[in-house]
C-alpha cells in the first residue's frame, strides 16, 4: 500500500493564481482531512471529510475548496492564492472506529510558497 | 485560549536525558490522548495513545494522563539523538458510532544532542 500520497511536493504560486492540491489514499480510509502547519501554529485542520460527497469546515477554512467524490481522493482548491497561504499542507486520512480515537495517517505534505 | 496548548519549545537536552513533553486542554470531554512525533520534513505518526486517565508504557516513552488538572505528559527515557524531532499532543472526544478529527497542540521541538 502507497498510504496516503500528496502532490506536487513543491509549488510557487503568484498572488491571485489558483491551484488543486491532490491527496489520495489507498487504505479504504472514510474520513478524510486536509491541514496547514505553520511555524509555532503547529497543525489546523482546514476541511475534513467523513465520507464521499460529505464535507465541512475546520478551523481556518477561509480561501481554499474542497469536494470528495470518490472515497480515495481528497482535492483541496486555493481559490486566488495570497501570501498568507504559504504554508506546509497535509493531507491525513482515518477510519472511525466505533467511537474510539481516530489514528490520522499523513501524507509527506506539500511545500507552498505565494509570492 | 486555544483548546489545547503545548509549548513548542526548542527543547535540547544531552543525550541519555529524561524528557517531558507536556500539554494543557480545556475541553473536559476530551478522552483520548495521541502523541504524535513528526520528522523534519515528514508528515506526523501515531506514537502513542491512551483512554481517558492513567499511565501507558512503551519501551522507552511513557503516556501519562491527569483528567482532574487537564495535563497530559509523555516522558522519554534514556533519549537518543535519533528521538530528535517534534512531538505534538492531539486529543478527541468519545464518540458513539463514529470518531472525532482530534485537536492538535503546536508542538514540541525535541533536539537530543550527543
């Protein structure tokens, strides 16, 4: 199993393009989860997934879209990027175990850089 | 105030040292207590868990948990330059019938040096 893979690793951006950012998972994972790591931020969750064609909000959800349509893909969308999106960006996937704590897997990340 | 709080540290200690990591939460429905321990440049794993209070051991790491201050540790014995990375603290609620995405802390920067 390849796990949980993200890409590109790398990305330059302009102020104001856009750019999908690909997470996939190979586990039969149902949820789904995308976060930014920032120096001294640690981790925030920006979108999560519990299952195909259902989505919600984290914690700082503001300027990047998400959609699930298959339970193996978990796209996350900058809409018009901005310098304040720089960041480390990880995708994690999980299976609920009935109430029990929720082991996240993460993917190796995605380096943005908006300039 | 964030839910869960963890300082980040730079925390450098002499190789052989015991370590504590710690962090502080408010929400009292939290039940489970991940570490996760995360390698420069990588994505963060699963080190260790535990339910709701007490102490669990895993080799050289141990988990401890204290419900009635709301602090949660995890101690590292006989540290090796090799445990150098960051360690962050997640917890979640108990759920009936699903699971909740945990909350993570800031985490903590370990360097053990030689």
């Amino acid at each position: 199993n390849a796990g949980v893979t993200q890409t590109p690793k790398f990305q330059v951006l302009k102020t104001g393009q856009s750019m999908t950012l690909q997470c996939a998972q190979d586990m039969n994972h149902e949820y789904m989860s995308w976060y930014r790591q920032d120096p001294g931020m640690g981790l925030r969750l920006i979108h999560y997934s519990v299952g195909a064609g259902i989505t919600d909000q984290g914690e700082v959800p503001n300027g990047y879209n998400v959609s699930r349509s298959t339970t193996e893909d978990f796209p996350l969308r900058l809409l018009s990027a901005a310098p304040s999106q720089t960041s480390v960006y990880f995708c994690a996937s999980s299976r609920p175990s009935g109430g029990a704590y929720n082991e996240q897997f993460f993917g190796p990340g995605t380096r943005l850089t908006v300039l | 105030q964030k839910e869960v709080e963890q300082d980040p540290g730079p925390l450098s200690v002499p190789e052989g040292a015991i370590v504590s990591l710690n962090c502080t939460y408010s929400n009292s429905a939290f039940q489970y207590f991940m570490w996760y321990r995360q390698y420069s440049r990588k994505g963060p794993e699963l080190l260790m868990y535990t339910y709701s209070s007490g102490n669990k051991e895993d080799g050289r790491f141990t988990a401890q948990v204290d419900k009635s201050s709301k602090y949660i540790s995890l101690f590292i014995r006989d540290s090796q330059p090799s445990d150098s990375a960051t360690y962050l603290c997640a917890m979640s609620p108990h759920a009936s019938g699903g699971s909740y995405i945990p909350t993570f802390g800031r985490g903590t920067s370990l360097i053990v040096h030689p």
